[in-house]
C-alpha cells in the first residue's frame, strides 16, 4: 500500500474502519486519537471525518472489537488536547489573521465560525462540536477573540465530552440499525438543530426588544 492509499483510507476511515481493525488491532485506539486530535486541532485539516467516524467506531464496540469506555475516554482527550492546541495557536496570531492572507487558511470557514462565535460566545465550543468545519475553527476563533484560558477549557471539556460520548455510545447502541446508519448525517443535523435554533429564537426576541426600544426614543 503507498502512501497516497494509505491517506485516502484516512479520509474515509468511517468507511474503512474494519480494515484498521483487522491489520492493526489494538493500535487502532492510537490511530483513532490521531485522528481527532488532527481534525481538531489543526485547521488545516477540517476534512477529516468526526461525527460519523466516532458513530462508527460505537458500532464496532458493539461487537467487542474495541472497549466502548476506554475509546471514549481517549478520544476525549484527543478532542479536548486538539481545541487546546488550536487555541494556542490563535492566541499566538492574534487578530492580525483577519487583516492577512494565509495560504494555509481558509478564509470563509473563518469568517463564518467568527460570525457563528460572535452570535453564541463560550457557546460556540459546545455546539461547533456536532457542525464539520466549525468544530475545527472554533478553538482558534476563540483564542483569536482573546477568550481566557479557564472559560475556554470549561466550555472544551464539557463540548467534548458530550461530543464524544453521544456519538459513541450512539453507534454503540443504535449503529446496527440501518436506518440509523443510513441517515446519521441527518439526524445529526436535526440534533444540531434542536440545540441552536431556541438559541437564535432567543438572540433574535432580543434584537427585536433593542430595535423597539431605538424606535421609541
């Protein structure tokens, strides 16, 4: 296998995952980590799989290759240790990322984690966790943003835990229905969407006070 196989295999190692288990057996709790601390902790590689592959992997524990609670505490870490990277490094660029052109940066998935940060706060780190792309940006948006150290790790640790074990135990319990299997995607979203719009609903009644309130002065 060369190397260009071996990366296609990463990028879709939701579908590939019994292949990893086969040849590699009780290393795949390493390979797993990697791949969510990557996915979380560098932007430069937001597509890398995350809700599905921990859905997956909650499948597979199903059938006692891997242990469900040893997994989810590792990839808890992972998650947790990745966004705490990816704030360092916004931290240390600082507000000058929107005044520059990086190569290596994707300006409109930044622009729209900024918006998305600027709406919802500390939030953000807990519900970008079930939105790809967002989940990667996240973290640097808030270190960008100058959020402290102690909030960002509060909203980090719990974000990431709910992330983790939601899916996994999700896929533990659920991933041999093919429904469920078929649509995860989807019912993440409307997951995702029972959370945030009450959210907006909110944010939204609360323009609406301020613009009444302007109108009447």
């Amino acid at each position: 296998m060369d190397f260009m196989q071996f990366f296609d295999m990463i990028l879709h190692v939701d579908k590939t995952l019994g292949h990893f288990v086969d040849h590699y057996g009780t290393l795949i709790y390493v390979i797993l980590f990697a791949i969510v601390f990557c996915e979380t902790g560098l932007i430069i590689l937001p597509f890398l799989p995350g809700d599905s592959l921990l859905f997956i992997a909650g499948t597979f524990c199903a059938t006692g290759v891997m242990d469900p609670w040893l997994l989810c505490a590792l990839l808890i870490a992972a998650a947790v240790l990745g966004n705490t990277v990816n704030y360092w490094v916004g931290s240390a660029i600082g507000h000058k990322v929107y005044e520059h052109d990086y190569a290596w940066l994707d300006k409109q998935a930044l622009q729209k984690t900024h918006t998305f940060y600027e709406k919802h706060g500390g939030k953000t780190i807990i519900l970008a966790r079930f939105i790809p792309i967002v989940r990667t940006f996240a973290p640097f948006v808030a270190g960008v943003s100058d959020m402290t150290h102690k909030n960002f790790q509060i909203f980090n640790i719990i974000g990431a835990s709910v992330w983790v074990i939601l899916l996994v135990m999700s896929g533990y319990f659920l991933g041999n229905i093919p429904f469920i299997r078929d649509q995860l995607n989807t019912i993440v979203l409307v997951g995702v969407g029972a959370v945030i719009l009450p959210v907006l609903f909110g944010a939204g009644w609360k323009l609406l006070k301020n613009l009444k309130k302007t109108n009447q002065n």
